[in-house]
C-alpha cells in the first residue's frame, strides 16, 4: 500500500492523471501491474503497450473499462478492458466501479486505482487495504498540526528524560518518573507515523517535512529501548538478556489503545514494575544502560558487561577503579572512563537540579 500511494503521490505523472480525469468530471478504473494473473482476468479492450503520460491516461478514461498500467507505471498497456475477477471474493463497496477494484486488489494482491465521478475521489485498493487519497491542502494542514504536535511532546519528552537523569544519580527514581518518559516516548513514535504517511502520501511535497519529523525522533525509539531495558527488569526477576524480552515490551506499549497509554498504572503493569497495580510511586533503581550509553566509545558489549558485572547504576557509580577494571574489555583507561563520565554527569544534574 505504501508503494501504491507513493506512486499516486502529488507531482508523480500518475497523479497528474488522475487529477485529470477528477477535473474532467469522470470516472476510472486504474490496475497497476499488467502480468500474466492481471491478464487473465482481462476481457475485450485494445491493446496499446504505448508510453505513460497523464494525457493519454485522461483520454482513454473517457472509455467505460478499466486502464492496466505497468507496475511501475511507465507504460499502458491495455485499455476499455473488461474485468472478470472472482465473484466469490468477499467485497464491502456497493458500486459496480469500486466493487470491481476491492475483488481484483483482494484476490491478485495489485494496487486498483479507482476514481469517483460522483465524489471526486481517488481511492487505492490493495489486498485487504483501503486509502481514500487526500488533497495536496488537506495534507499539509494534517502535517503542519501533527508536527506542531510532535514538537511540544518532544519538549515534554527532553524535560522527562532530563529529570529521569537527575533521579537516577541521586538514587531517587520513582515509577511514575519512568512512566512519563515511557508514556511521552510511544505517543512520539506514534505521531511519528502517522506524519510518515502523510509524507510517503505528499511525495516531493514532504521532503521537508520528513526532515522535520527526522530531526524531532532523533534517539528517541533508541532512549524508549534504553529506559525499558533499565526498570522493566525489576518484576518478578525476568533478565534483560531473555531472548526476545525487550522485543515482547516494546511491541506491547506500541499495542496499547490511546486511553490505556495515558494511564501510568497500566503503562507501569507493561513496564513490570513493582506494585504497579496499586503505586505509580514505587522506588526503582536502574541497571544503568541508558547513563553508560551516553558515554564516548563505548560498545554494547562493554555496556553489557559492565552491567553484569555490578547490579544497578549506583553499584557502577560507587565501583572502584579496580573493580571496573575486572570487566573484560574494560581496562584502565576505559575504567577512567566510567568513573569520570558518571561522575561528570552527576554533576551536571546536581547543577540543573540546583540551578
């Protein structure tokens, strides 16, 4: 569906097409891919393997039968076709147009233009899928909200983490502080697609806009990873190195309907916290992945094992020389590191906490 919509985007010959025809006050029937299962299905019609361009798309769709294109859209290749797809194939449309392109896009698995004289509408079929293709002012609008959006939970999502960072040198890190910054974090990537498919919609249009949105989810999805592989380990003794762990967390905060996002209660009951169903309060202490993160030269490797090696963030903070020494891959210099770097940023947070 993505590919479909992309090729139906403003600016792309085949959009210029199809507009065409909305202009004309016309209807049309659009397959995209002309092979041998497309074909099958093909009855009557001319013949024309000519050059794509949305003139000649506009003209033939002055005829009552379908258009199949190439798939990639460079060429026509049949036109005023007769499509027969399997009438058994299960349809939700009424119209005779739309009913046609939903039973070809569900059983051949092909993106179906269809165009609506009386709505003026283009709607994509493809597979089970269905995308009613929106105005060039309807999108920007869509995008300039959602970016205006983005932007201030990406405020809210700095604030979180930066006040997370300071509890967690303080050894003071609360439920409720981690939920916030996993709550900020989902509905960021989710606000994230939703402007994602209004750029792959927009086309060259949302070049800049697709820069935009980059800029605001730099790290974020990464720190999200981060943060659930500190606390979400602290239920009933689940390790962060269990096979698939953190991928079955994650999936399960993406799965959570808008309402249940917003409760931190539920939102911690995902997390695995402790008394999560009862105390957004509870206190927790990170294994210290997030803070090691942030420093210079360091591999997930080396993380990891330093994080073996003691059992939470202040056991790392307190860890002598010698003792970070020991960690295979550590050594000295690394060990140096560790101390200077956690110790750097404990004071940068004593300083913005005391500011």
């Amino acid at each position: 569906m993505a590919e479909a919509i992309a090729m139906v985007a403003p600016g792309r010959p085949l959009r210029d097409g199809l507009d065409r025809v909305l202009r004309a006050k016309r209807g049309g029937l659009v397959v995209i891919g002309d092979g041998p299962d497309v074909l099958s299905i093909c009855s009557g019609g001319f013949l024309l393997d000519a050059e794509f361009s949305p003139q000649r798309l506009s003209e033939l769709a002055k005829m009552d039968g379908a258009i199949i294109v190439a798939s990639d859209a460079s060429r026509i290749a049949r036109a005023n076709v007769h499509l027969m797809p399997d009438p058994s194939t299960p349809t939700t449309e009424t119209g005779t147009r739309h009913r046609t392109a939903e039973r070809v896009a569900r059983s051949l698995g092909v993106p179906v233009l269809s165009v609506s004289a009386a709505m003026s509408i283009i709607t994509v079929y493809c597979g089970d899928a269905k995308h009613p293709v929106q105005s060039t002012s309807w999108l920007h609008d869509r995008t300039d909200q959602a970016l205006a959006t983005m932007q201030r939970f990406r405020s809210r999502f700095d604030l979180a983490l930066g006040n997370l960072s300071i509890l967690e040198v303080e050894d003071t890190v609360a439920a409720g502080d981690v939920v916030s910054v996993v709550q900020v974090a989902e509905m960021l990537l989710r606000i994230a697609e939703e402007v994602d498919a209004y750029v792959a919609e927009l086309g060259e249009d949302g070049r800049l806009v697709g820069l935009q949105s980059a800029e605001l989810m730099d790290t974020v999805a990464e720190t999200l990873h981060l943060v659930v592989r500190d606390y979400y380990v602290h239920a009933d003794g689940e390790s962060s190195d269990r096979p698939g762990a953190l991928s079955v967390v994650i999936d399960e905060l993406a799965a959570l309907p808008s309402d249940e996002l917003r409760d931190p209660v539920r939102v911690a009951k995902v997390l695995r916290l402790p008394g999560s169903l009862h105390d957004v309060d509870a206190a927790l202490e990170p294994r210290g992945y997030r803070l090691l993160s942030r420093l210079p030269r360091f591999s997930d490797a080396i993380i990891e094992r330093i994080v073996a090696r003691f059992s939470g963030l202040q056991q790392i903070m307190r860890a002598s020389l010698t003792d970070l020494e020991k960690v295979e891959g550590v050594g000295r210099s690394r060990a140096h590191s560790v101390k200077d770097g956690l110790s750097r940023l404990a004071e940068s947070s004593i300083f913005e906490r005391y500011q």
